[in-house]
C-alpha cells in the first residue's frame, strides 16, 4: 500500500479485515471483501467497506429460523474464539432471542493451530453435560474436523444430537474430495452454504474452471464471489472513467507524523477520488456468477440465501433453503421473489432429515443435564386444603390432587426425569405463592409443583404448563332461608305493581261505563249504583265472573283486551306465588363482587392466595378491610360471626377450594359469577422444554379419563343433602295462608255485623207496638219469633227504591218509571208463588 493504489479486494481473514478497512477508510481507497463475513464489519463505521459476500448475520439467522422451526428452545455453541467466532455467535444469540430461543452453553477454542485432543475431550465432555443437545459448530476448518473426530469418539455423532455447521463446512465439501473416515464422522450434519443460483453463465465458468485445474480442485462459493468481485470492481473503474474521473493522490500530513519503524506510514497517500470510485461500485447493478450484483441501503447484496444440506454417506442432499426473503421453502429462492411476500410459518417446509444415529425421527433436543444433579421442585408446605397437597407427616414425600396429576403426566413423557420434591413453607401456615414462583428465577427451584394459579405477572417470569384445573374468584356469603309467611301473596307484585294494577281495574271499568251506560240498562240506574256497577264489574273481571253485557263494539273491544291482559297478569300471579311457596327461598344481602366492594364490610381471602393482591390491587379495596383466614373452620367461623361479632361479610377465593368447603358446610353458598378466569399448572422457567412436554401429558390425561379419575379420588366429598329440604318446602303449611284467612274472616265478620245491626234496627222498630199489648214473657218470645221471621224471610225491596225515588227524585231519566214496572213484575212473581213480602 505504498504505491498508489485506488481498490483493495481481500483479505479473506477478519482480524485483519478490521486492520485494513481502517486504513482504506483513512485513505479513502474502497475495501471489496468476498471472504470476510463478520457482522460486526458495517458501513457505519467503515464507510469505504464494501462486502461481496453474504454476512453472518444472515447465515445466523437461518440457523436461528432452522432452530425455531424444529421447536428446539436452546442450542449449544462451540466457535473459535476470534473476531469471527465471537462476533458471529453475538449475531446467532440476537437472532434466537428474537424467537424466543437461547444459547444455553457456548465455549471457544483458541484459533492457534495446534489445539490437542484432550483440549477438545473435555470441551465436549462439557457439552455432553447440558441440557441442550443442539451444538451449533463456527469454527475453521482444522479445528472443525477435530470436533466431530473427538465427537466420533465420545459418541455424540449418535442417536439424540443435532449437529448443526455454518458455511466453512460447505466450502470444505465443494473445494475438495475429504477422506471416508472423516465423513463418517459427520453423518446427519446439516450444513449451511452460501446460495448460488444455477445458470448458464455458471455452467460455462466451471466448466472452464475444471478444464484449467484438471479436476483436482473444486469452486466453493467464495472463489465464485471472488471472481465476481473483480468484475464488479473492473466495471466500476470504467464507470469512474467515463464520468471523468482522474486517477491522483495527495499527502496526508497526519501520516507523516507517525513515521516510524517499518511500516513506512508516509508514504501512504489519499486517493482523491475515493468518494466518486465508492459510488460506482455501490451503485453498480450487474448480473455475475453468484446471481444479481447489487447493494441495498445498508450496503449488502441482495437476495441472501443459503442451501441447507445434510450428509449423508460419501456425500450430501439438499433438504431445502433458506433466504431473508421468503425464509425457510423447499423451492430455490429465486423462483419465490416473483411471489408475494410471506413469512408465515405455516408455508416454512424442509425435506426430511438423516439425522445422526441415521434416524428419520426428529430429536427432541434436550436432555436432563447428565450431571448427577436431581430437578429441585418446589411444593408448598399448605397448612390448610391439604386434599390439594400436602407433606406426608414424618417423611419427605408429598401426596395430594397436584401431586398425582404431576406424577401421573411425568410416567407419559417418553422419557425419564430425574427429580425431588422440597417442601416451601413449615406447614403451620399457607406460604406465598408468590415467593414460591419467584424462586424459580433466582436459581432455588426448577420447577414448582401443587395449585399454581396462572396469572399475568407470574407468566412475565416464568412459563406455565397446561393448566390441569379450571379456577376462578368467587365469593362465598351465608344465607339464611326466606319464610312465606302470612303476607307471602302479597310477594309476587311490587308495591308498584299492585298500585297500577289497581288503577286500572279502576279505570276499565270507567271506560267500560262511559261506553255502554246510554244504551246498555245494567249500566243505569241511581248514581251510587251506578258506582258500585262499575266497581263491581272491573272487579269481577279478575275471576271471569262479571254478569254485565256490553253491547256497544267499543265496549267489547276495551273488555277483550282488558280481559286478556288479565289472563296474563292471573296466570303470572299464580306461577310466582306458586314458586315462593314451593320452591326453596334463601336470601343474602350480598350478591355478588360489586355489591361486596360498594359496602364497608370486612372480606376474608385465604392466607398465601393471590386473591389479596387482585383485591387490593385490581378492584382497589381497602386492605384494612381484608382478612386472612388459614383454615375451613376458620371460614365458617368467620362467616358466621359476621361483621357485627369480629367476622367478615364474604370470603373470595378460588373456586376449587370454595367447591371443597361447601360440600362439608351447607349454610354457605357462592353469589354471583366467577370475576376472574383462570387454571392452575405446574410453573418452570421461561421457555423450559420440559413445560411443553407437560402440556401434551396433561392433555393426554384429560383426553384419557385420568384426569377426571384423579378429581374424584381427593376432591369428590360427601355433598350436602337437599331432599329433605325440598321435601320440607313442597308441603305448604298454614302459615303461608292465614293472612288470606284472616282477610276473609274480617270481611265476612264485619258484613254479618252490618247485617246484624240492619236486622236489630229493623226489629227495635216494630219492638214498641208489640210490648204494649202483651206480657213481658210473651214479648220475648214474640222478639225471638219477629227476629228469626226477619232472619228467615226475604225483604221487600219495593219500598227501598220507592224511598230512593222519592228522596233522589228524576236524576235521571225515565229511571223512576222503569224501575216501578221492575218492581210491580217482582212482586206479582212473588205474590204467585205465595212468598211472604214482610
């Protein structure tokens, strides 16, 4: 570089990439790198960079789409611990974080050649014992072959493992023919290359190419972006030319001053038109070798795009490829671009794969860590609802509904897990569940086992199996039974209801008179009979009994419809007293979650639940209005108490517990509806294999029956019985109709003493004529015959209306006449039969 020069193209290793573009970036002499695919080497901080080939960051994103695709969640990584071993590890972490996918254990081996097996032995000896059995291999090619010869060795080239080479594998395979007992130690690896789409001027290249070399060595990618990156360089000069531009150079004084030692600094100069040269390239637009020749805005060539190949025997297949355009596709790349864009995973396909071990079946990925070490699962110590799980007193085993879900879904995996239970708690009091679950994320537990409530800031630190259980908030009051009663029928109407109920008997009835009283007689007559007409024929409506004919159409239009709004109003009448005397009636002053927080009364939650912080935190009630309740006694007792003696109005809690209590207490029930929506399952840490392993058995457990099997063996208890209860409230008592009785009485009590004193005038009457003319003796007897003549002969309500038309006089019209000629007919029908008219 102390001659002139305008364009570097090299060099092929990255550390000394890094070197060179800062010393073209200082000259302002492009850089056309076709081997160097750092990611970390960017436009941003070296602007004269110019990169021919495919980056790593792409390469790593397909291992990261082929990693999510097979539903692996974490891989092991062995690199040379380089520039480009450590930045291209930095890439593939960020690209699976990006899928919710990690590196789980990742280790570097010096680049110096010369590394010895045994270093290699106790690195995989390392790998072996994680959990991840996905290794990622970003190595050179010496090294490369030591791993999978080492590998051979340990035998984990075998049934379980996933292999997974970047590209200096690919470039090993194409370059040159590799030896039977190397490829024999890398059976079912896949393998990335750099894509290069077929075409005729390819062809014709290796055709020339094998006829040069004989045969004895073979194009890899790179020799092929090689030779497109002095085309490309070789254009872009000739462009530079035609726009004008002169090849000169000037002195750099910062240079001079660091003049020293051999590298002869000083006499480096600036190309001038570094700027104008740097364009052309960047704008360039060619078709070459590797396919179309043209830079992005971030100054990468377009369509990046990788084969996916797996050895197999002496050679390898291709199982399909990969592009940052339309992601994985068993189709070539450049037959999608003309497709629309789509990235969704369901048209993401790949051939099938040999994997090592020579098995079709896709391995699963993970293992238990082979390090002697058991899963720490945690398991709260409960003190109360030990039905759901509990610690067997004076051992280390645990039993209980959680307990023999877990272990029940764990026989179902296909594999073996090694675990033990530790208790979290010291039984005297529920723990908090909230403390349970956090120590999965400081390192205490693996998992967490028992009734682990899935809610929203748990699932932000952990991952949930399947939930095993539905559950729910709900509220639980006591209730005490509603009695009839004497004034039970008065229930089935609000006051409201009777009032206008009322009213428009009323009201009908006016109606109906004001229709039929100038042609219809029975709706003439005296005015206070006309008032009692109309009274009583609204009335007599309810029962159907009215006499009255309505003659005029207007008339008998109103009476159908009021006839028929009776009927309903009757038979409504009837079903709801008929249910408030047959049915069951309980009664509580609470009915529900929003009743509850609108009032000022205390509310138990169970000691250790989540309901507390939903109560508090969520609907914003008062602490100082909750208390924690450890036991079912303590419920009821509390319950009972009440808030008037140191209880609570309602307990919220989870419905399988609340299920459990009431079918032991029989005074208590729940109101409302469940306000939350939610399940229990097992926790274990975020994006744990072993979660949606569980899930699958859980599933399979429901679908079997053994899930419902193992419901019923602790939580199926003794209910409360009801039949004599409803036994009890189909026989109606006399106590839900004396009222009616009672009505009845004081009207026939108070209508016979009318009647009496009706009667006792009448006799006081006639009383002074007949003592007069007789002895007492005979009086009385004469007063007891006159009474019981009264009592026993029909009146004559002749003289009646004659006094009525005599005070009333001719109101109204042709009245008086009509009835005289009714009355005349009466009483010549009375005389005829021989009645006696007193």
């Amino acid at each position: 570089m102390e001659t002139d020069i305008v364009a570097i193209i090299g060099p092929q290793c990255s550390t000394v990439a890094h070197i060179v573009s800062y010393v073209s970036n200082e000259l302002q002499v492009p850089l056309l790198s076709f081997g160097v695919t750092d990611p970390t080497l960017s436009s941003l901080q070296y602007p004269f960079f110019v990169r021919t080939t495919q980056s790593d960051s792409f390469q790593m994103t397909a291992v990261a789409e082929m990693v999510s695709y097979y539903g692996w969640k974490a891989v092991s990584v062995i690199f040379v611990d380089n520039e480009y071993g450590r930045n291209g590890v930095s890439a593939l972490n960020d690209k699976l974080a990006e899928r919710r996918c990690r590196i789980s254990y990742k280790s570097g081996i010096p680049p110096e050649s010369g590394v010895n097996t045994g270093y290699v032995m106790d690195l995989l000896v390392k790998v072996a014992l994680m959990e991840s059995r996905v290794i990622v291999l970003h190595v050179s090619p010496s090294l490369g072959f030591q791993v999978f010869s080492v590998a051979k060795y340990l035998g984990m080239m075998g049934n379980g493992y996933v292999w997974i080479a970047t590209d200096w594998l690919a470039y090993m395979l194409d370059s040159a023919s590799l030896p039977s007992d190397t490829l024999e130690s890398m059976q079912g690896v896949l393998v990335l290359r750099q894509h290069i789409p077929e075409s005729d001027r390819k062809k014709n290249f290796l055709s020339r190419w094998k006829n040069l070399t004989g045969g004895s060595l073979g194009m890899n990618s790179y020799g092929l972006y090689a030779y497109d990156s002095v085309w490309l360089l070789a254009h872009a000069i000739e462009s530079f030319f035609n726009q004008g531009g002169k090849i000169s150079f000037s002195n750099d004084s910062r240079l001079k001053t660091m003049e020293g030692g051999n590298l002869h600094l000083g006499a480096m100069s600036i190309f001038d038109d570094g700027m104008l040269l740097l364009g052309n390239i960047l704008q360039s637009n060619l078709v070459g070798l590797t396919g179309p020749l043209k830079f992005n805005s971030d100054r990468s060539l377009i369509h990046a795009a990788y084969d996916i190949i797996n050895v197999i025997g002496t050679g390898f297949r291709m199982i399909g490829y990969w592009s940052n355009y339309s992601g994985l596709s068993k189709e070539p790349p450049e037959t999608l671009y003309a497709q629309p864009f789509n990235r969704s995973s369901t048209i993401q396909h790949l051939h099938s794969v040999i994997w090592p071990g020579e098995t079709l079946s896709k391995p699963r990925g993970w293992v238990f860590p082979n390090n002697g070490k058991l899963l720490k699962i945690g398991v709260p110590n409960r003190a109360s609802y030990r039905e759901f799980v509990s610690k067997v007193r004076g051992s280390d085993m645990f039993q209980g509904f959680c307990i023999d879900v877990f272990t029940a879904a764990v026989n179902l995996l296909p594999y073996a897990v090694p675990y033990q239970f530790v208790a979290f708690g010291d039984g005297h009091k529920n723990p908090s569940y909230t403390q349970l679950v956090d120590s999965i994320t400081t390192g205490v537990f693996d998992a967490v086992v028992g009734d682990i409530t899935i809610v929203t800031n748990r699932t932000k630190i952990v991952d949930f199996s399947q939930p095993y259980a539905a559950s729910g908030l709900v509220v639980v009051v006591p209730f005490r039974k509603l009695n009839t009663g004497a004034w039970a029928f008065l229930r089935p109407f609000s006051p409201l209801m009777w009032t206008v109920t009322a009213c428009f008997f009323v009201v009908v009835g006016i109606v109906v008179w004001i229709l039929e009283h100038r042609i219809n007689d029975e709706f003439r007559g005296p005015p206070k009979r006309q008032v009692i007409t109309i009274l009583w024929f609204s009335l007599s409506t309810l029962f159907f009994a009215h006499k009255e004919n309505t003659v005029s159409t207007l008339g008998r239009l109103v009476l159908i419809i009021w006839l028929f709004v009776v009927l309903i109003i009757n038979s409504s009448y009837t079903a709801s007293l008929t249910s408030i005397l047959t049915v069951q009636q309980l009664y509580s002053p609470i009915n529900g979650i929003e009743s509850l927080r609108k009032s000022d009364d205390p509310i138990g939650y169970q000691e250790g639940s989540f309901a507390e912080y939903y109560l508090s935190q969520e609907l914003n009630i008062s602490k100082s209005r909750l208390v924690a309740l450890r036991t079912p006694e303590d419920y009821a007792k509390a319950l009972k108490d009440g808030p008037g003696k140191g209880g609570v109005a309602a307990v919220v809690d989870e419905r399988p517990y609340v299920e459990l209590f009431l079918s032991s207490q029989c005074s208590f029930r729940i109101v409302g509806q469940e306000f939350t929506k939610s399940g229990w399952g097992f926790a274990f840490p975020r994006d744990s294999p072993l979660a949606v392993d569980l899930s699958s058995a859980i599933l399979e457990l429901a679908e079997n029956g053994d899930l419902q099997r193992i419901h019923d063996k602790w939580l199926m208890k003794s209910s409360c019985s009801l039949e004599n209860a409803e036994l009890e409230s189909d026989r109606l008592h006399l106590s839900s109709f004396w009222g009616l009785f009672l009505i009845c009485g004081v009207a026939c009590f108070i209508a016979l003493v009318i009647y009496f004193l009706q009667i006792m005038q009448q006799l006081c009457k006639s009383a002074p004529s007949d003592s007069i003319s007789s002895e007492p003796g005979s009086t009385r007897s004469r007063r007891l015959q006159r009474f019981l003549s009264l009592m026993d002969g029909k009146e004559d309500i002749t003289k009646n209306k004659s006094k009525r038309t005599k005070v009333e006089g001719p109101s109204f019209h042709g009245d008086r006449d009509e009835d005289f000629g009714r009355s005349s007919k009466r009483r010549a029908t009375d005389l005829a039969t021989g009645s006696n008219i007193n």
